[in-house]
C-alpha cells in the first residue's frame, strides 16, 4: 500500500493531465492607450489565435469575463461588490484546453496575443479530484493502517 507521501508525489510529479488545463487571463486594462485601430487587430489576432486552438481540437472553449461581480465568503456567506484585485491581477477570461501535457499547455499560453501587452497568463491543471478528498482519503488509509 502506498503511503501518504509517496501518494502525494506521484501527484505532484506528473507532467500529463488527462483533465485538461485552464488558461487564467489576468489583466483588464491592458489596452488602454491603444488606438481603436491597434485594439482591433489585437482582438481580430486573439479570435484567430482561439479559432485556430478549437478547430485542432486543443480548445473546448473559453470565454472573456465580465468585470463586476460578486464575492461570497466566511462563516457567515458574507456577500461584497468586485473588482477583487488590483486591476492587473484582475482575471478577464479563460481558455479550456484538452492538451495532455503542462509542457504543451504552456506553448500555447506563450502564443497569446495580449502577452506583448501585458496580459499574464496562469496555466492550471484541472484536477480529476478534489486534493481536499484525496488527502483526506489517504490520511483515512494510514489511519486503518
């Protein structure tokens, strides 16, 4: 039986997803200052950019997010107003990519149009299960061990 640690390494040491990743934009105001003219052509490169990830097969979709919203937190589900973050850091959309590898998903990340414009983009692996529920079953094992 393998135990906790050697369970948590193996998750941490692959380098294949068969999940999928998440590309995270950050970065709102990244065009300002930028002609109309300029903002076209970065949006006409971006909808190329995704069209081109959908029709290979790499992109399962993606969208741009809506700058306002709602925050939910604490022990008592208290409700506030976004932005959440400084402006920068402020997360404008999302890409979901069926690639199988970091490697591959970071490639495409490093092709983003917005990056010349100070977009940063955040590649995320997207789990097949909650690490809260493996953690906890694993330290259930060693329990019973």
């Amino acid at each position: 039986m393998e135990t906790e640690k050697s369970t948590k390494e193996n998750i941490a040491m692959s380098t294949e997803n068969k999940n999928g990743y998440l590309l995270i934009f950050r970065g709102t105001d990244w065009y300002q200052g930028l002609s109309p003219e300029q903002m076209q052509q970065i949006s006409d490169r971006w909808m190329a950019w995704f069209k081109g990830l959908k029709d290979e097969g790499k992109c399962a979709g993606g969208n741009p997010l809506e700058r306002e919203g709602k925050i939910v937190a604490g022990k008592s589900r208290t409700v506030s107003d976004g932005p959440f973050a400084e402006s920068k850091e402020t997360i404008g959309g999302y890409f979901l990519l069926t690639v199988g590898s970091m490697d591959e998903a970071v490639a495409i990340a490093q092709q983003c149009p917005g990056l010349a414009y100070g977009i940063r983009v955040e590649v995320r692996a997207i789990a097949g299960e909650c690490p809260m529920a493996v953690e906890a079953r694993a330290e259930a094992e060693l329990a019973q061990a």
